[in-house]
C-alpha cells in the first residue's frame, strides 16, 4: 500500500498554521509544562515533527532553544514565515544525521507518529530519535488513542464514517479537523 503525508500540501499547512491551542489541543498540551519541569534537565531541545512550528513556540516559551524537522517543506516553509529567527528543517524521512548524536536534553514528538504509517518506520524513527538524546536525555511522544477515529470531539469530527470502527492497522481512516476555517478532512 502507498502512503502519503496528508501534510505535505500548502493548503493544509497554511490551515494548520493558523491553529493554536483550542478544544481538544488545549487538553493533549495542558500538562506539558509540568510534566517537562518535572522530567527535563537542559535547554536544547528538538521538536520531531513540528509542523508550522506550534509545538516548537511552544518549547521556545518554555524556554528551550529549539530545532523543529518535518518531512513537509510546506509546513516547515510556514513555520519560517511565522518565526524567522527560529530553527526549522525539511529532512528526508528517518535522515537526522545533520544534528549530533547526544545533543538533545528533550525530544517533543506532538503528533507526528500518528501519520508515520507502518511499525517498521515508527521503529527507524525512534531509534534515529533515541541516537540524538542525550544520557539524561528525555524523548515525549504525544499520540491519539484509535478513539479519535471512532468518537465526537471538539476538534474532530468523524461521526460521518462509521467504517472507521472496523479500520485494521494499515487501512484508510477519514477525520475532520474542525479547528480549521475550512475544517479540513
Ligand atoms: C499533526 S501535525 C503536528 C505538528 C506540530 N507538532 C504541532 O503540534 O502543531 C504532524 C506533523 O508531523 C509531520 N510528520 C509526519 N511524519 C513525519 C516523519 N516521519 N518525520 C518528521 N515529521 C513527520 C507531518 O508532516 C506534520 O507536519
């Protein structure tokens, strides 16, 4: 089966770009702060799949200095446009060999796993991640539960694909972002 990133387009990522914190996204980010002045020692930190650069504002106001990589350019293009001065990079799937082994006290992955499609790129992407951290190095992966597929929230909407209940690892699952001006699916 071929699988794409539904993030690679302009049009997502400019949609994405304007999203901040609301509904459902204020409850998955909520507890970050508590939990990262509880875990982490350091500063440096990467943001594994930052998108338009939310998640890596979000470790900037936290006080990190921050490097955010996503396989879209579209996205981190927008991140650029939002946040000149901060540090984004385009990588090709899997590829950190520009950051030294070791280098990170936190790795934030917000979402990124939830679109990595089979096990055997979750695990390259993992052991990539886990080479950058350093000894006491933390790595934090926010992922959905398959409940969002299935179940009304405030952000999302599925309760137009009812075939998403007998979803198996590997078929296609439709949502819609309702945070978005054009509640993007
Ligand atoms: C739901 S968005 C979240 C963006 C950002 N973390 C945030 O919270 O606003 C998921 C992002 O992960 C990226 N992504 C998906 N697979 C990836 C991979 N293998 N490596 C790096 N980024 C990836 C997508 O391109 C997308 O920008």
């Amino acid at each position: 089966m071929n699988f794409s990133n539904v993030y690679k387009d302009d049009k997502r990522a400019d949609a994405y770009s304007k999203l901040q914190f609301p509904g459902t996204y204020h409850l998955a980010f909520r507890d970050l702060p508590a939990i990262i002045s509880e875990h982490v020692t350091g500063k440096e930190a990467l943001d594994f799949g930052c998108g338009s650069g939310r998640s890596t504002r979000f470790l900037q106001k936290l006080g990190f200095r921050v490097s955010g990589v996503d396989i879209s350019k579209a996205m981190t293009r927008k991140a650029r446009e939002i946040d000149p001065e901060g540090n984004y990079y385009a990588i090709e799937e899997g590829d950190f060999s520009q950051f030294k082994e070791g280098s990170f006290d936190l790795i934030l992955s917000a979402f990124p796993f939830d679109n990595i499609p089979t096990m055997k790129k979750k695990v390259m992407n993992l052991r990539g991640l886990r080479n950058l951290l350093s000894d006491e190095g933390r790595l934090i992966n926010l992922v959905s539960t398959p409940e969002i597929y299935t179940h009304e929230w405030t952000s999302f909407s599925t309760k137009d694909f009812p075939e998403n209940k007998n979803a198996r690892s590997g078929d296609t699952v439709l949502i819609i972002q309702m945070d978005t001006e054009e509640k993007n699916l």
